[in-house]
C-alpha cells in the first residue's frame, strides 16, 4: 500500500491518536508492515510518534488529551 493512501485511510478513521497495531489491522499489513509505513509518514511530518507503538496526526493531537495517552497501562 501506498504512504498516501494509507495517510488517506487513516485520516478517514477521525481519531487524533492510534496504534501502530490498529493501523496495521485497519491497513491489512503485519505489524512490521504498519510500522514501517507510520515511519515514512513520520518522516514526511504528516504524523508524529508520541510513544512506543503509539502516534497522532500532527494537526489534530491534542497537548491536553496526550497524559490520558501516555499514561494508560494497556498501550505499549
């Protein structure tokens, strides 16, 4: 899949802030896949890694919302 397409697909989802995991579902990749695509959006400054296995879409994160993120036990 195509970094643009999936940059599209994710963008549809309407949340802030995802998986890598999810994504890679949602895509229909392996995990390794999903990160490997999340990476290149990341380098290309469309999303932003916040934690391990963990990213946002930089113009709808939101600095407020990111503790509950941060901190939940079951991410990561």
């Amino acid at each position: 899949m195509k970094t643009i397409a999936a940059f599209k697909l994710i963008q549809l989802l309407g949340i802030p802030v995802f998986l890598t995991s999810d994504i890679a579902v949602i895509l229909g990749v392996s995990n390794q896949t999903g990160y490997k695509i999340l990476k290149e959006l990341a380098n290309e400054k469309l999303i932003v890694h916040l934690h391990r296995g963990l990213c946002g879409l930089i113009d709808q994160v939101d600095p407020l919302m990111l503790p509950e993120y941060l901190t939940d036990p079951h991410i990561a």
